[in-house]
C-alpha cells in the first residue's frame, strides 16, 4: 500500500475513532440532558401529557391546569395574574420556567424521586398521574393587601415592593413587586405570542419581570439606623446613653442635616430619643464613633453581604435567589477608614444598599428576641393523592444579637411608631415598632420612602415583621406612606385582629 492510501487509511479510522467516542459521550453522559431539554418536543409533548401539580396558598389555588384540546393536552393558568407573579413566576413552553415554577418544577412535573412511588404504581395501573401540588406560606388576605395598597398608594408611585415574614417561623407571609405582569401569555402554547410577550416585558423600562423584593437594592435611609443602634447596645450604649446631636455635623468633607430643623437641635440627646425622631446628625455621630469595622460587622450579622440566600424549599435550600445588601467599603484609597463615608453610610446613605427582604429580615430578628429564622416560602409538598410529602421545619439562620439588645431595640422602635416618625404604622389591638426610611438618590429625583417593623399582638406573640419600600416618591415625607402600608399588611398577615 502506497503512502496516501496509508495516509488517508489512518485518516478515516481517526475519523471513526471520534465519532464513536462522540456517540459514546452522548449516550453515556449527554443523553439524560437532550432527554430533559426543553427544545425536544417530543420531551415538551410528552410533560404536558400529564396535568401539572397546582400551586396554593391559604386554600386558594394560585397555579392551575385547563385542558385544551391541541396538542399539549395541559395549559397552565394563573387566576390571580400580576399579584402573585413575582413569587409563582411561570412555566413557558419552551424557554426556561422562574419563580417557585422552576425552583420546584420536578416536583411540580412529577419527574421528583419523592413521587417515585406513583411511578411505580402508574406502571401496574396505566394511568398517568400528575405532578405533586406545592402549598406556599403566603396569607393570602395579606397578599392581597400588600398588592392593592401598594398598588393603589396614595403618593402615586408606580415602583415599590413589600415582603411580611413571621418572625417566629420565617414563612414569609406576603411578597409583591410593583409594577408586575400577567404570566398567563408568557406560557400560551402560541409560541410566537409568548415570545413576543415575553421580549415586550423584557424591553419595559419599568422592568416588570424585577422581582423587586429580592433583587432590587437601594439606598435605606435612615432603616439602617436600626443596624447602627443595634451596634451602640451591644457596645455598652443604653437607650437613655446621651449622645451628641445638633443641627449640623461636618466630618471630612461630607456636611450632615437633620430633615426637620426642629429635630434634635440640641448638643445632646438619648439613643432612644435619637431613633424615635430620626435625627441623623445623631446617627452619623455615633457610627464614626463606633467605628467601621464594628457597624460593619453588625450589619454582616443580620445578613449584609450574604450572596447566598434563597427563599423557597427549606428541605432542598432552594428557591427565589436574594440579591446581596451591602454597605460599601467606607474607607479610603490607602484602606483607612472613609470617616466622610461612615458618617453618611451611618445613616443609611452613601454606597448602603439594601433589599425589601433584607429589610424585612432585620425587623423579624429584632422581634423575635434577636434570632434570624431562615426565611421560606414553600410550607408543604403534597402528592397527587393530596398526601403530605414535607412540611416545613422551621430553621434558625443566624442570631446577630443578644435577647437583651433586641428586647431595648423594641422599645426603641416601638416609640418610633407610638411618638416619632412611624406613627401611620399603628394598628389597633397590635403593640407596633418599626423605623422609617427617607432615602435621597439620584440629584433631581424624589427620595425612596422605606418601614420596616413589627406587629406582637395582646399575647405578646411577634405575628408580623415587614418591609414596605416606594421608589421616588414625590411630595415629602416618602416613608409616611410606606409606614401606612406596613401596618395594613402586618394587620392582614395576623389575620386582623389582635389575638
């Protein structure tokens, strides 16, 4: 044989070699992906040959089935539209599911290890059973408040968010994300229409598929204020340890005012006195005072920089991912303290930036005497046959203070609400402690107006924890308004009454 017929022999014998390798990866390790994607039609055929499982909250159905009569046999519906989307997300055709629709579809889908046993009897029966049904922690009366009051607000804002959490618990109790959008054209089986709905929304510059409770960070104002006083207590501060005050601080350049000039025109005032009517020149003070590194680390403990968070299945720790709060670095090119930048991040400015969850979260922890339960949404899985699969188990998260601490945060905050700033958040039969937020952003645009607090109700049982954040909010006093929303929602969450 001559040399380019050896040539040309080795050629194709290499050439042979790497198909059956190619054919080898993609039997062996390839196949269950190809199998599983969401572009095999024969894959989408044959899940929507089987009724997907619902979706529910408090009795009422959130995600369900209606039988067509085209190809795929199931169309997935969504009754309450916009209200619940941001939580429920949707499940396309043939693009990728969001929301508890993807971080549960296997359960959803019936495709779970935990369903394995209908399976196996589907086997012997012949039938096609559905997927498991999955029941979410949310109250729905507070949902539906937190949706038309945000909605609705009297300041006429169009961007906000607001999350309750039971702080015992951490099941979250309502979560909503305005402006919002109705998911049920996202999973038409037209594919060209759910396309096109799906590239409107995405071109909105509103961002309506933002889901702003969990991943929109902001500026807190004066929120944050709760971080620095819970530093000062677990540093030898009181509530009644004087601080300075005054109409006007100046530290390195950065020119410190209270929002009010009848607000702490004093040299002096209380800790308690300083959060109850939110005099920053005091806050700004005592964070240069306490240093960097200590309202950093308190602010580390209650969840700040945490990247890793989910709110969804405590079992499989997955769900909706919660963006990360941060302070910002405060310190200088050289890596010493910004004592300008402390000052302002000490009253929520500067490079703070903070979710509505995160808020929330802070307000649970102080409430429930100073431990963080992990936040949740999914309370049960139920089978097909409605049998309960998992129910959730509450878990501690992180605990950044002491009972003593939380126990004086609360009555510090509880006088914000009963004699300070938060007073619109009082709810009759409710003992309330909150703290407001006015947030100055972008030069020309309205602050963001923020609450954060909490509901005990007569038996001394912390019911509700909340965060209520408007984005530019126009006509002074921008956290008013959220305070308002905050004590409808926390009143709703507890079922309205003070038992």
């Amino acid at each position: 044989m001559n040399a380019p017929l050896r040539r040309a022999g080795v050629v194709i014998l290499v050439l042979f070699g790497l198909l059956f390798a190619n054919l080898n990866w993609i039997q062996a390790y390839k196949a269950d992906a190809y199998r599983t994607s969401p572009h095999n039609g024969r894959v989408v055929v044959a899940q929507y040959s089987r009724p997907r499982g619902d979706i529910e909250a408090d009795g009422e159905f959130l995600a369900q089935n209606k039988v067509t009569s085209d190809t795929l046999k199931y169309l997935r519906v969504y009754p309450d539209k916009q209200a619940y989307a941001p939580v429920l997300g949707y499940r396309p055709v043939n693009i990728g599911a969001t929301g508890i629709e993807a971080s549960e579809n296997d359960f959803l889908s019936g495709e779970s290890d935990k369903l394995f046993a209908d399976r196996i009897k589907d086997m012997f029966t012949g039938n096609n059973t559905g997927g498991g049904n999955v029941v979410l922690s949310l109250k729905t009366q507070a949902q539906q408040v937190a949706w038309k009051e945000l909605t609705h607000n009297e300041k006429g804002v169009d961007k906000g968010a607001a999350v309750a959490i039971d702080p015992r618990t951490g099941a979250v109790q309502a979560m909503v994300s305005m402006p919002s959008y109705d998911p049920n054209p996202l999973v038409s089986h037209d594919l060209k229409a759910a396309a096109a709905e799906y590239q409107k929304l995405l071109k909105d510059k509103d961002q309506p598929l933002l889901n702003r409770a969990t991943q929109e960070t902001l500026p807190p104002g004066s929120t944050f204020k709760t971080i620095i006083s819970a530093t000062a207590l677990s540093n030898g501060y009181d509530e009644d340890t004087s601080i300075p005050a005054g109409e006007e601080y100046k530290e390195s350049g950065a020119v410190i005012h209270n929002d009010e000039d009848d607000v702490c025109p004093t040299a002096t005032t209380t800790l308690k006195d300083a959060l109850t009517v939110s005099c920053n020149t005091a806050f700004a003070q005592l964070g240069v005072k306490l240093g960097a590194d200590k309202v950093k680390s308190m602010a580390q403990a209650f969840g700040f920089e945490d990247s890793k968070l989910t709110i969804g299945n405590l079992q499989e720790n997955t769900g909706l991912p919660v963006a990360a709060s941060h302070t910002g670095a405060i310190a200088n090119p050289d890596g010493s303290t910004d004592k300008g930048a402390l000052a302002q991040s000490s009253i929520g400015q500067r490079d703070v930036r903070m979710t509505p969850m995160q808020g929330a979260l802070m307000a649970a922890t102080v409430a429930n005497g100073g431990k963080q339960m992990r936040p949740y949404l999914v309370q049960q899985l139920l089978g097909s046959d409605r049998s309960a699969i998992y129910t959730a188990s509450p878990q501690s998260l992180r605990t950044p203070i002491s009972g003593d601490v939380a126990s004086k945060l609360q009555d510090m905050m509880e006088s914000v609400v009963s004699d300070g700033t938060g007073k619109k958040a009082k709810i009759d039969g409710f003992k309330v402690g909150g703290k407001t937020g006015t947030a100055q952003n972008a030069e020309g645009a309205d602050p963001h107006g923020w609450f954060i607090g909490f509901a005990f109700n007569s038996k001394g049982e912390p019911v509700s924890a909340v965060c209520v954040m408007l984005e530019n909010v126009p006509g002074g006093h921008a956290s008013a308004e959220a305070a308002r929303i905050a004590g409808l929602i926390m009143k709703a969450a507890a079922g309205g009454g003070g038992d």
